[in-house]
C-alpha cells in the first residue's frame, strides 16, 4: 500500500499507538505515586511522599464554652407621665446620654399648683377650728369647775337644813352639764386635729402631683426615641414618652447545653468565672471582660439549653443592647496538655485519627482522643505523647507504611515548590527524544510533548516505523 503521508509527518496509526503509550505511562505513573488513598502500594514505586509535620506540644490550655449570645441591657425604664396635662419641654435630645436625676420633660403645672394652695387653705381652716375647740374648752372647763363647787356646798346647806332639796338637786345637774360640756369640747379638739391630718395629707399628694409635672431620669443611661412631642396634651400612664437604657454596666445573655451545666455548678463553686465577649462580625476587634453573675433556674426543654447572664462595666459602651456576640465563659485552665494543629487531626469510620511520623520516615496511622480546639490547635486527650511528630499537609497521599519526605515550605505556595524540588529528574535520553520528537512530528506530538521524554520517544518511533495500511 503507498505511503498516504509526506516526509517528516508521522503515520496515524503510529501516532495512536504513541497515544496509548502515554495514557499506559499515566496510569502507571498514578499508581506510583500512591494518590489513592489507603492503597498499599502506595510507598513503593512513586518515591517518597512530600508532606508538611509539626510537633505535638505541650501547653496550659484554658476550657472554655463558647456560644453565640445577645446584649441585654442593665435595666430598661418604660417613661410614661404620671399626671394629665400639656407636654411643654423636653430638655434633652434623642439618643442623649442622661444621669440620674437629670430632668427630661415639663408637664402644665398650673392646674396642680391650684390644687396645693387649695389644700394648703384647708389646713389654714383647720387649725383655725382646732384653736375655736381649744378656747371652747378653757371656757366650759371654767364653768364645770364653779358648777362643780355650786353643788357642794349647797349640797353642805341642805345637810344644814338652810336650802331645799329642790335647789340642791338643781345644782348638782348644772354642774354635771358643765362637766359634760368639757367632754364635749375634748372631742371636738380631736375632730379639729383629725382634719387638720387629712388636709396635709392633701397637701402632700398635691405637692406630689405637682412634682409628676417635672420627669426626671431615675438612672444612667442613654435616650431612646421620642414618642410624643412638646405641645401634645398626654394622659396619665398612658403613653410612653420614651425608653432608658442603662448601658454601664450591661449584660451578655447566652445559652449553654444542658450537658455543661454539672462543670458549670463545679467551678462556680471555686470563685467567679471569667466572661469574654467579641462582636460577632469582627475577628480583630478586642474582647469585653466580665464575670458570669447569673444563671437561669430552669433548662429550656424545647432547646435542652440553660441561659446565662455575665455582667460587663462597658465603660467605653463598646456592647450595645440587642448586638449579637460571640460569648466565652472560661471553666478552668488544663495544665499541660497535648495540643497540635487542627489539620493534623482526620476523621475516619473509627473516629479521630493522625498519621505519625517514625524515625525511619515512614508513617503510621494513631487513633487519638481530641478534645477542645484552641484557637488553630486541637487538644489531644490521649492516644499521642509531646514530642511525636504528625503529618499536617498531604495526609490524602498516605498509607500506612508510606516513606515521607518533610517539605521546608509548609503549605501553600511553598508547600507546593517543596513538593516540585523532591520529584525524580528527567533521564539524559529523554531530551533528545523529545526534541527530535518535536521535529519529526509538529501537528500529532502535541500530546506527546506534554508527557516529557516518554512522548518523544514514541513520536521518533513513529516516524521509523514502516508504513501502515
């Protein structure tokens, strides 16, 4: 059969055969290099395996429970008016930080500064009354007492024979009227004092309700929003004016698991636990310090969580009430526990497990019990000692028994470059191949170039091979 191509092209048979060659080469290369995880074969033929270690260390780690929580503030006072009457001002702006005492609003206090003078009168009237029983009693006590010795000695006369019972007994009844007279004026001396009490009892609630008329904050805190403006007449306890909240010092409410509430009880016990609080969108703004000063009588059944309550001086107000925030109540600090980095720690069917790096290079994998994660480190509980080295980076490569090598990079770019540095060079032979290759076969090689010095030998081998049908 003719040859159907020209010189220096490469026959298409023998550039399908190169093909295949190289996807053979691929394949075989793949399984070499022991990228499918957990086969066994993994360490021989590929080389050694780059990988990134650390160190597992030991440190004082703090248990902490940490959750998402709300700020609430201190205390919250609803302002209402406590009498009826034209709003005339208002002293402070929306949103104004306000002390305690400070006055807020001006309610009409004329209609209730009449009703004080009236009462005051009425006390006026009464002690005048009083003053009338007092003088009413001097004077009948003045005639009791003369009826009185009237009657004696008539009463001696008619012993005597002198005067006649009829006058006796006259006598005896004046002064038992005059008698009965001061007795009379004692309780009207009592009656005048009993009102002279409850006028200045109205009095006072006048004076009272005239106070209503200036509202004055009964706290620190900052202003909400104004509901009614000066100028509307409002009704007592009616409408709210406007809300208080105080802000310093101020509560971080959160929610814990049921589960932690046995440690909770236990170091709370010991002394006061610590409370951080970080805004919840902010990685780098700076924690709130407090304390944990509550703690619900009751777990939420829907929920199976239990609220807490820490108390924080927010002395430059950087909690705001309702801010959602990320709350860390500290339990304890564990004295010298295992920590390494969390990417050092896999998951499989069997639970948590490391690949451990023996003296000889090779690796093995460890079942470990992981505790609480510590910022970027994962606290071992046991299964691993201090001083063992485990693989952070490229633990997907590894079998059990695999040989490593230690990249100098760590992760990312560098890791990638140590990876790059650790891989075999090319063979002496394969850059003729791959040039001659290129120039035997420009339009079919193309493939060929990109699998190195194995893709240029078959694209020279095509090129001698004998013409295909």
């Amino acid at each position: 059969m003719p040859n159907c191509v020209e010189r220096g092209s490469v026959p298409i048979h023998a550039g399908i055969a190169g093909a295949l060659l190289c996807a053979l080469v691929a394949c075989s290369g793949t399984g070499s290099n022991g990228s499918a995880p957990g086969a066994k074969g993994g360490k021989k033929g590929g080389g050694d395996v780059p990988v990134t270690v650390a160190v597992a260390a030991t440190k004082n780690v703090p248990v902490e429970v940490q959750v998402i929580g709300h700020v609430e503030a201190y205390a919250t006072i609803s302002v209402k008016a406590q009498v009826t009457g034209e709003l005339m001002n208002a002293h402070f702006q929306e949103g104004d930080y306000v002390k305690k005492n400070d006055l807020l609003f001006n309610i009409d206090p004329r209609p209730l500064q009449a009703a004080l003078n009236q009462a005051i009168a009425n006390v006026a009237h009464d002690q005048a009354a009083l003053g009338q029983a007092q003088a009413n009693l001097a004077r009948d006590t003045a005639q009791a007492q003369y009826a009185d010795a009237s009657a004696s000695r008539y009463a001696q006369l008619y012993q005597e024979k002198v005067v006649s019972r009829d006058q006796t007994e006259q006598f005896r009844t004046t002064a038992a009227a005059a008698n009965q007279a001061v007795e009379a004026d004692k309780a009207a001396i009592e009656s005048a004092k009993a009102a002279i009490g409850a006028s200045q009892a109205a009095v006072d609630n006048a004076r009272v309700q005239l106070s209503y008329t200036e509202i004055k904050s009964p706290l620190d805190g900052r202003l909400g929003s104004f509901t009614v403006k000066p100028g509307n007449v409002v009704m007592a306890n009616s409408v709210e004016l406007c809300t208080i909240n105080q802000i310093e010092p101020i509560y971080v409410t959160f929610g814990v698991p049921e589960s932690q509430l046995p440690a909770i009880k236990q170091y709370m016990a010991l002394g006061k636990l610590p409370v951080r609080a970080a805004p919840q969108d902010d990685n780098n703004a700076p924690s709130e310090n407090g304390t944990l000063t509550f703690v619900d009588n009751s777990v939420d059944m829907t929920t199976g969580t239990i609220t807490l309550k820490g108390t924080f001086p927010n002395t430059d107000r950087r909690l705001w009430p309702g801010q959602y925030v990320r709350a860390t109540l500290r339990l304890t600090t564990q004295p010298n526990a295992t920590t390494v980095p969390n990417e050092a720690v896999m998951t499989g069917q069997n639970g948590s497990y490391v690949y451990v790096v023996k003296a000889d290079r090779s690796v093995d994998t460890r079942n470990v019990v992981a505790g609480a994660r510590v910022g970027q480190d994962m606290v071992i509980q046991s299964g691993l000692q201090p001083g063992e080295t485990v693989v952070t980076e490229g633990q997907l490569r590894l079998a059990p028994g695999s040989h490593v090598v230690v990249r100098q990079g760590g992760g990312g770019t560098g890791g990638r470059r140590a990876a790059a540095d650790q891989a075999p060079a090319a063979t002496p032979e394969a850059a003729p191949a791959v040039a001659a290759g290129e120039k035997a076969a420009p339009a079919a090689s193309g493939e060929h170039k990109g699998r190195g010095g194995r893709g240029g030998r078959g694209g020279k081998e095509g090129r001698k091979g004998p013409p295909q049908d």
